[in-house]
C-alpha cells in the first residue's frame, strides 16, 4: 500500500486543507477510503450526489486494497456507525 495520502496531506497542510476520508462498513469494521468529491448538477433533485471512492490510487496508480485502509474494529453489539 502506498503512502501517496500522508504525503499529499503533508503538502496541504500549508494551505489549511486535507483529502476527504469517507467511512464505509466492511462486514463487522469501518474501512476509510479517500473519496472523490462530487455535487448534484440539479440541486433541486432528489436524493444525495453519489459518494466516489477509487480502486487505485489517484497519485501513483497503485491498487487500493481496502482491508488495509484505515480499518476500525467494530463491537458485537452495534447498532449502529
């Protein structure tokens, strides 16, 4: 897994910005994924924009592997995340 996302954050942090991390459940733990922003062309649409998250890396192009990603360990008894 590469490091592209600590280095690019590293370099925005001069700017006071960072990449957008989503969390998504992957059978019993959260995964964080970098994510692609994205909006609704017609705001008074229906429904929220789509969440994009990439396969491969969007700075080298190396594969994603998702268990790797940040992974959280969830409790038996949640209800919810």
């Amino acid at each position: 897994m590469c490091d592209c996302e600590t280095e690019v954050n590293q370099h925005l942090s001069a700017h006071n910005t960072r990449l957008s991390i989503a969390f998504s459940r992957v059978e019993n733990r959260l995964v964080g994924r970098l994510i692609v922003a994205t909006e609704k062309i017609n705001s008074r649409g229906k429904g929220r924009p789509l969440t994009v998250t990439p396969s491969y890396c969007p700075f080298c192009g190396e594969a994603i592997d998702a268990g790797a990603n940040k992974t959280i360990p969830l409790s038996q008894g949640e209800a919810h995340v």
